[in-house]
C-alpha cells in the first residue's frame, strides 16, 4: 500500500478538520470534496480553484488511491461489462457493469480477494490479500461511470470480497455514495451482500440505513452450509435470521436471501422445502442464482428443470422469488474468474476491450 492515506476516503467533516490543521480555511474542504466526488479528478493538481500552496499541502500528505483499467470484456448478448481494475498497489479487482430497464446497475468489490472460504466461489482461492479503502471502493463506481460515460443508479456491494469483514470501510462508503455532495444515490438503490456476520447486521440495522440486506444463505440447515461455507461454522442459520428479523423491525427493509444453486448439492426438493418452511412468513425475497461454474471448482449448474421446480415450491410457501438473470454469462461472470485468470498468466491479458 502507498504510505501516504487516500483523500478520496475523506468525508466532508473529516476534511474539514484536516483543511484546519494544514492552517487553510474549513470552505476548501467543500471545494475538494466536490473535485473528488463530484468532478471525479483524478489529481490533485485537476483542482485548479485551490491555490498551489493548498495542493502542494494535499499531495504532501495525501495519495489518490486510483485505478486503471487492465482489461475490460463486453457480452455482445446482454451488454454487460466486466471490468479488471489495477490498484494502486499492483493488485487487480473485479467491477462489473450492468444496464437494465430501470438503468444501469454496477457491482463493485469491497476487499482485494476474500478469506470466507466460500467453495463454490472463485474469489476465496488464494484467500484475503487486503482490504479496499472507501475511496477504492468509490473509485469503482465513478470509473464505470466515465468510462461508460453513463449516470449508475444502481450499486450492489457483491464482487470480491466479504463488505462487513471490511465494515468500517463500507460505512464510510455507503455514506459519501449517499451524501448529496457527492453522487447522492438514494440508500434505496444500494445493495450489501455478507455471508452473514451477525454482530456486523445489527450494527447496520441501527445505523437504520435504507439499504438492502441480502445474505448469501445457499442452503437451508446448517450442516449442508458448513460444507459450503466455511463461515456457517461461527455463524448458525438461527442467529443470521434471528439479526435479519431484527434488522426488519429496525429499518423496514425486506431481506434478500441469495441461493446459489448447485447440481445433487442444494437444488433437491427436500432442500426447497426445508427452505420454504425456514423463511416462510418472513418479508423477504428469495434470489435464486444458477451456479457459474469455476474451472477449480467440482460445482456443476442446476438443471432448468430442477431450478424451476425449486422456484415453485417456495412459491408454494407463499414466498417471492425470483431467478437471478444470467448476465455476463459469456465473459467469465463468476466472481473472481477474471482475477485468476490475469494472475495464472501473471498479469498478461493485454489491455483495452475483448469482445465475445
């Protein structure tokens, strides 16, 4: 990591009080903030309202944590684009760009790698190298803004990465993302994914944010979840529902429950109904996600057959559900895919878009 914090992590307040300390006026931290989350720049010598002093003062103590593009791919099918960024540091993440009939939606990753050991999931091999900065996470979306040149309305926490193993990062980035000095997306449109790190829900459901929770659930008892996920040995089914239910009543935000499935693993009937009786009642939605297959991975992609006839049981449970829609199926759309690949050719992918 560079020595130097990032200025893009900076809220207002915080700015301000830095601006203070320099022995500068407290209204420059509004004009540099605006240059970060507004105009985007990507230097501090862009900030040509500042003096050169206040500059010199910035880049003395202050890096912009930005990222470049090392390769980009676009599914000519559905439009979507999965982006490779570079970080500061040399270390790649993944961001993904999606349009939809209500606008354009980006997935953003929130730590270099993950150590949740999920395994049916690309970005748990190699384990947790670092966490994301929340200007590092910001920077993902206002790349994919410029180089789509497009408004995002939409943005999911959910590439790389466990959001609340990084919690504090996040909030400070759920926070600049709605700030109406910045971007100013509602909360409403805002999605955090976690596998389910109880103490980190109810912390956010104080915080009383208007969020959406989903949590990465993929099996419905405890000892088919430990074979998946390693993290469902701290965490049990009982407490993750007994947070979310606590979450609902504090926000009023239905839960989202993400279900990966999986071919002879989590997709069987006893598995759906095991599942509709566990949620049944609740006020929540139900995410089916058809597995993307992982080349290191043994995890095969449910039959339509199959996955239609689990949607139809939860439906019997009086459950809304939903099939994910498989975008960027054809350009390695799993989380994590595109990272390994750029690091099992050590680093040579080559640059600019690749189409399929």
């Amino acid at each position: 990591m560079c020595e130097k914090p990032d200025l893009r992590s900076l809220s207002l307040e915080k700015l301000k009080t830095e601006i203070v300390q320099m022995g500068e006026k407290s209204f420059h931290a509004g004009q540099i903030y605006e240059w970060l989350h507004k105009k985007q720049a990507q230097s501090i010598d862009e900030m040509t309202n500042l003096s050169v002093s206040l500059r010199e003062k910035l880049k003395n103590s202050y890096e912009l944590y930005n990222l470049t593009a090392v390769n980009v791919l676009e599914d000519l099918e559905d439009g979507t684009f999965k982006y490779l960024f570079k970080t500061i540091d040399d270390n790649v993440i993944e961001s993904v760009f999606m349009t939809y009939e209500h606008g354009h939606s980006v997935c953003i990753s929130s730590q270099v790698g993950c150590r949740m050991g999920c395994s049916f999931c690309a970005s748990t091999i190699g384990g947790r190298v670092r966490d994301l900065t929340s200007g590092e996470m910001l920077e993902q979306v206002y790349m994919m803004q410029r180089l789509q040149d497009k408004r995002v309305s939409n943005v999911v926490v959910m590439g790389s990465g466990e959001p609340f193993d990084n919690y504090d990062n996040f909030v400070s980035f759920y926070e600049m993302l709605t700030d109406k000095n910045g971007l100013n997306i509602s909360g409403r449109n805002i999605t955090v994914s976690t596998c389910g790190i109880i103490d980190k829900i109810r912390d956010l459901a104080d915080r009383k944010y208007a969020l959406t929770l989903a949590i990465s659930l993929h099996a419905p008892n405890d000892e088919l979840r430990r074979r998946i996920m390693p993290s469902a040995n701290k965490y049990s089914i009982e407490g993750i529902l007994s947070a979310c239910d606590y979450f609902f009543n504090e926000t009023g935000r239905r839960i989202t429950f993400e279900y990966s499935l999986m071919a002879g693993v989590n997709d069987t009937a006893e598995c759906a109904n095991e599942l509709g009786s566990l949620l049944k009642g609740r006020n929540c939605h139900v995410n089916l996600i058809p597995v993307n297959p992982v080349k290191e991975r043994d995890y095969r992609k449910s039959r339509d057959t199959d996955i239609a006839r689990f949607k139809k049981i939860l439906e019997k449970n009086k459950l809304n559900v939903t099939i994910r829609r498989g975008l960027g199926k054809n350009i390695d759309a799993a989380c994590g895919q595109l990272r390994r690949s750029y690091m099992e050719n050590g680093g040579d992918m080559g640059a600019g878009l690749r189409e399929n």
